[in-house]
C-alpha cells in the first residue's frame, strides 16, 4: 500500500505512515473498543432536546459505520427516543391549538 500523503510504500496494516506520519485511514483495535462519544451524547439529548438528539445520533451512526467504534444500539436508541418525542410533541401541539380552537369559538 502507499502512502496518501506521501507516497512512500508501506505495509498494509499500518495505521499511520512511518515516514510522514499521516493517519493512513486504517482503524486500530484500540478504536474498535471505544464507544463513540458522540452517540452518548445523542442519547442523553433525546431525552432533553429531541431535535439536538436526533441530529446528534444519525452523525454517530455515521461516524459508527465508518470507524467500527462501539455505540451502536445507543445512537439507534437516541434516534427512536428522539423520533417519538418529536411525534409525541407535534401532537400534543395539534390537541392544543385544537381545544385553544375550539374555546374561542
């Protein structure tokens, strides 16, 4: 494999080049064991500002599939949460200007 940076030939499980010391794209094990801060934040969100929890766990979803850290069932955790406040919320918005709706006429 070569480097992206540089161009110099490395081996292929190299995570980042000997000789320029640019990331190579590969992830290492200590990567895949962590969870992604990211899709914490996202769960803990959806539960505080559902928008900013939806937002937050898609991202971490992403990030998830692309660098094999742990998280997630909590990103997809954040996502449900979050998509049933929104709906829960936009209901509870149409029943209110419904009744507020209904009294004034």
């Amino acid at each position: 494999m070569y480097c992206k940076n540089c161009g110099n030939n490395i081996d292929d499980n190299t995570v980042i080049c000997p000789k320029c010391g640019v990331a190579t794209g590969k992830s290492t094990i200590a990567d895949q064991n962590k969870t992604n801060t990211l899709a914490i934040v996202g769960f803990v969100l959806s539960f505080l500002v559902a928008i900013a929890g939806l937002i937050c766990s898609v991202i971490a979803r992403k990030q998830i599939r692309e660098s094999g850290e742990k998280g997630m069932g909590l990103a997809t955790a954040g996502m449900i949460i979050s998509i049933i406040s929104l709906v829960l919320e936009f209901i509870s918005i149409i029943i209110y200007i419904v009744t507020f709706a209904a009294l004034i006429a």
